[in-house]
C-alpha cells in the first residue's frame, strides 16, 4: 500500500471512530416525560408503603403495652433515629430488652420457666409487703378482685407497730396461721420473707412489691410526722405527743445536720422498729445476723436468691402496666382482669400521695443515694425481672415487631437513597 493511500485509510478510520464517539442519538420529549413520571410515580408508591409500615408499627407499639414501650422510646422515633440511645438503660423495659437481643438471651425467655407460682403447695397468696411501697393500694385492687373470683383478703393489723422481724416463737405461728387459713385467701403483713420450707411447712404463692429506695425512705420521713398518722397512734398506745422540732425538720435539714437518722452508713444494725431503710430486709428473711446490716452484700444476695427462687411476682407501681400484666398472667386466679379492675378508676381513688412531702433539692438526693448503693442495686434487679417476665410473655408480638421493624428500617433507606 502507498504512503499517500495508508495515510487516507487511517483518516477515514479516524473518522469512523470519531463518530462513534461524538454521536447523538435523539430521545423524543415523551420519552424524557415519561422517565420523570416514572420517577415520581416510584417515589410516591415508596411513601406510602413507608406510611404503611409505620401504622402498622404502631398498631404493635399498642399490643405491646403503649405506656410502657412508647414512654421508654421504643417508636417509630427512636426506630429511625430521634433521640437514639437516650433509652438503652438495662433498667427500662427497652434497655432490658435490647439487651436481652444482642445477648442472645431473648431466644431462651421463657413464661414458664420465670414462673414460680406452680411451685406453691397450698392456695394462699402470701403478701410480705414492704412499707411505702403502695401496698395498700394492691390489697385494695386485692379486694375488689376476691369479690368478683371468689378469694377473701386478710390483712394483720400489726397494733404493735412494724415489727419485721420475728422471734422464733412468733415466726412459727404466724407460719402456722398462714398454712390453716382457707384455700383462696390472701394473707397480707408487714414482716420479713418466711421460710416455709425449713418449717416443714407447705409453700403458698409468695408477691410482694418494691419502690425506688431512696424515694421510699423519703416518703417514710414525711409519713410518720404526719398528724393524721402519730395522732390516732399515740392516742391508740397512750404515747406523748411527739416534739414539734422532730415535726418540723424537713428531710433537707435532717441530711445536712447530720442527724441519726439520717445518716445512712453501711453495715450499720438496726436500732429500732421505725428504722425503714432497707429494702432488702423484707426478701432476706428472718435472720437478724445476716439480715440487718444495712447496704450489705449478703443481705443484698440472699434477697435475690429469695425473689429468684420463691416469688412469683415483685411489682413496682413505677410500671403499674407490666406490674399488673405479670400479675394477670403468672396469678390468674387472683388477678385476672386486673388492669381492667385498676383502671376502671381505682387508680385515681388511691394515689400514694403525701401533701406534707415537699420538693427535695437533687443534691440531697444525689447525697443519700451515694449510700444506698446495694438497696439500688436490689431494686434493679427486681425492675429487671419484672421487664423479662413482661418480655416474656410478648415474645410472639415482639417478633413481628422485629419483622416490621426491620422492613421499616428497609424501607426508610430506600425513600432516604432516592
């Protein structure tokens, strides 16, 4: 091939490649019309499934309880990111939760296994209430229940004052009486854990409930200055009336002062029987050794071993809804349709309100919590398994929640991506 016919060839190749290159294919404008309606189309379908999703969320949100799981941030918020992490406290029914998740616990949450009331050997429910803790408002739920199941609620007048501690003697009766009293009773007083076993005794159906403990020691200071409560006392058991000073003393002044009794200090014994700041005491037991020593460890792990082994349920009105679901579901024959009896307005006609309680500065709180750490501890446990009681007992609900969630999460990616 000559030079001058090579050099043609390899600018008409160049020219074919430079159309390649360089060409245009034309798109009708319909054509450009129906891609952007495609688009908005596609947009639009992807909304309102997103929409779909999240009403049927939080249909869920309403089987599982709504004043629990939406007041600790388990909502379709806290699903996509609002507020994340402000509820992922172990102690919250959602902290408990997510924990149970990423342990790989919640495959293993059984009802039936977190149940002790099958355990019991007679038809008596043993309530060893604790004082300041809304007792008195359960034995009232208690009574209006026995009227519509049939059950009777008996409750020890205790005219000597709180006594929970038992010489062996009184132990021992109190045992006994508890044991002959008639099938479908309810037995409520102010003592310690009884050990019905090492009595050879049959085991009834052991509830009781508990309260932050350092709200509780609070709500006690102010109960017994209370004129409505050392009046008719001390005119009952013939007593002095108390000095207006002790009347007086707000809890602040009393923490600062550095008065006896509110100087919590560890391992101290108890000094008498208007001493209430244990929490523990009332689910160690009978042994004023081991029992006592105030913000201990062995009382602190004998109370556990109590409330894991023998208790069928310890509720706290800081969760009345799973409180009284767990009730419902693990003592149906003394508490079924109790959330309906509750909210029926029983509820509003006992509230465990105090009038003389003022407001407490954080700092003072803050102050006498450094000293109650295993009371705090103790009562965390209990708030943990109530929730896995609780979880328990949703764990079909909790799936599909977890499906939905998941499909949410999904979704909102994708409407995020375009």
């Amino acid at each position: 091939m000559s030079l001058n016919a090579e050099r043609s060839y390899k600018m008409k190749l160049r020219d074919v490649e430079n159309a390649f290159k360089y060409r245009r294919i034309p798109y009708p404008k319909r054509s450009v019309e129906l891609i952007a309606l495609l688009a908005i189309s596609c947009t639009f379908f992807l909304f309102m499934h997103t929409n779909k999703l999240n009403s049927r969320l939080k249909e869920m949100e309403v089987k599982l309880q709504p004043s629990e799981f939406s007041a600790l941030g388990l909502t379709g918020n806290h699903i996509s990111g609002h507020d994340a992490g402000k509820h992922d406290d172990i102690n919250t029914l959602h902290g408990t939760y997510q924990y149970l998740k990423s342990t790989g616990q919640i495959l293993q949450l059984s009802a039936a296994k977190l149940n002790n009331t099958p355990k019991a050997e007679i038809d008596v429910l043993f309530f060893n209430r604790v004082p300041k803790t809304g007792s008195m408002q359960l034995i009232e739920l208690m009574r209006q229940l026995g009227k519509v199941h049939d059950y009777e609620v008996e409750k020890d007048p205790q005219n000597g004052g709180v006594i929970p501690l038992l010489e062996p003697a009184a132990e021992s009766d109190m045992i006994d009486n508890i044991v002959n009293l008639e099938d479908g009773t309810v037995f409520a007083s102010h003592v310690n854990y009884l050990n019905f076993t090492k009595h050879k005794q049959p085991r009834p159906i052991y509830i009781n409930m508990v309260r932050d403990p350092v709200e509780r020691v609070i709500s006690w200071y102010y109960y017994i200055r209370a004129p409505w409560i050392f009046v008719p006392g001390r005119r009952r058991n013939n007593r002095e009336m108390p000095n207006p000073k002790w009347v007086n003393t707000e809890f602040d002044q009393c923490v600062e002062s550095g008065e006896k009794v509110c100087t919590y200090i560890e391992n101290s014994l108890m000094e008498r029987v208007g001493d209430h700041r244990r929490q523990t005491l009332f689910f160690c037991g009978q042994n004023e050794f081991k029992c006592t020593p105030f913000n201990a460890r062995l009382p602190l792990q004998l109370a556990k071993m109590n409330v894991e082994r023998e208790y069928s349920v310890v509720g706290t009105w800081e969760h009345t809804n799973e409180t009284l679901a767990v009730l419902e579901a693990y003592i149906p024959r003394y508490f079924a349709d109790a959330s309906k009896m509750y909210y029926s307005g029983l509820h509003a006609d006992h509230q465990n309100t105090n009038p003389m309680k003022p407001h407490i500065s954080q700092e003072i709180i803050d102050m006498v919590r450094r000293n109650f750490t295993r009371e705090i501890e103790f009562y965390q446990f209990c708030r943990q398994r109530l929730h896995k009681q609780y979880l328990a007992l949703k764990l079909n609900d909790l799936k599909k929640f977890d499906k939905s969630l998941s499909r949410l999460s999904e979704a909102n990616e994708m409407a995020i991506s375009n």
